[in-house]
C-alpha cells in the first residue's frame, strides 16, 4: 500500500508539473463553465434539429464589468411548429435558452488569443450585435462575440479556439478602451480549448499550444 501511495504522489507531482502554467483557480473553473456551455449548444443544436450557439459578450454599454466574462447559449428563431424561420443561408435571429454566466472575478475572454482558425491564427471570432438577438435585456444589449454550431451539432468555424486568462482592468469602461491587462502574479495564468468540427472540445494542455506570444507576455500586458 505504501508503494502504491509513493507512485501516486509522483504521478500527482508530474501532472502539476505538465501544466503549470496553465492556469489558476478562477481560470480553471472558467474553462469548465464554458465548456458545459459549449456542451449545452451542441446538445441543443442536436436534439431539437436547429442551429444553436455560445455567445460571449464584447461590448456592452450597460454593463461593461460583464464585457468579456458574460457568456450564454442560444438557439435560432422557430415558428409554431418548431421549425427554423431563418434558411439554411440565412442568419438567424437568436433566442437565449438560459441565463447565461459569467466568468470567475478577474478572469477574461482573450480577443488576441482566442481564433476563427486557431492553427493559422489570422481571423478573429466572429461577432454579432443585439439586434439579432430577441428579447435580450437592456442591461445586455451590445456586441457579442459568437461560437456557432448547424442543426447536427457541427461548428461552423472548426478549429477556433476559446482563451481566457486572469488579469485586471478599469470595469466601469467598456473592454474595448479598457482590455483586461496580464498581472504580475498571473503572467502565465491562461486555460482554454479547441473546438471540433464535431461539436466537441479540448483543452489545451501547455501555454505553447495557445500561441507562442503568451511565452513573452510581460506584466500589464493586453491580452
């Protein structure tokens, strides 16, 4: 039993020791939040045959210390009989299916990370305004930031990546003039995942995988 307890600890070690860096508490509790939401839309896309999404706020004027925490899932517009009003080709207007979250006290969505196509790095997420959006509350109005899935659970944009990190910033402006900036106790402190064509999700096991830059990335930073 002693052996026994003596190999775990060592396994125990070496994995603390592969992934540190990788992000603290409020980074990991981040990634399985949004993961479960990432979860929850594919799940949705399935089942009921529509197009669904994940939906993280960029710019909210209302509420700017929710900009780039504020995530929720959505699913397109139906009529009566269930069905979608919006073509195939057509984009959607958007329902909310829950009240959302939001991300762990000083733990950020990285616009300068996060890719439409993680391995080739160049485009940004794909974003959408309010105004496809039904019924949302004045207090979210604004620009969000979308991870869009087809009525299989299939992700439109396979390969993009979700990046979050620990930092600090002004929350009374909107992200936008006032990005979350890397602390120097959080220099390394960043978690996230890839999503699949397939719906499903991974996450990123060493800073490396997430982009070289976060190796040089120094105190007061923007990420």
């Amino acid at each position: 039993m002693l052996v026994v307890i003596a190999i775990i600890s060592v396994l125990m070690t070496a994995g603390t020791i592969g992934l540190s860096g990788m992000g603290g508490k409020g980074v990991s509790s981040g990634v399985a939040i949004t993961e479960s939401l990432f979860d929850e839309a594919r799940t949705t896309a399935v089942s009921r045959n529509i197009r669904a999404c994940v939906l993280l706020a960029k710019t909210l004027p209302n509420k700017p210390d929710h900009d780039l925490r504020r995530l929720v899932v959505a699913y397109e517009e139906v009529d009566a009989n269930g069905l979608p009003k919006s073509t195939a080709d057509q984009a959607p207007k958007w329902v909310l299916s829950s009240r959302g979250a939001v991300l762990p006290d000083q733990v950020y969505f990285s616009e300068r990370f996060s890719k439409k196509e993680h391995a080739v790095g160049a485009e940004a997420i794909p974003e959408i305004t309010d105004e496809r959006i039904k019924d949302v509350k004045a207090e979210f109005k604004g620009t969000y930031f979308i991870y869009e899935f087809n009525d299989q659970g299939i992700c439109k944009t396979p390969g993009a990546s979700f990046i979050i990190g620990n930092g600090s910033r002004n929350t009374a402006q909107a992200a936008t003039a006032y990005p979350p900036r890397v602390m120097a106790a959080g220099k390394r402190d960043f978690g996230g995942f890839i999503i699949w064509r397939n719906g499903r999700t991974s996450m990123f096991r060493s800073p490396e995988q997430m982009g070289t830059a976060l190796k040089s990335l120094q105190s007061g930073a923007k990420f």
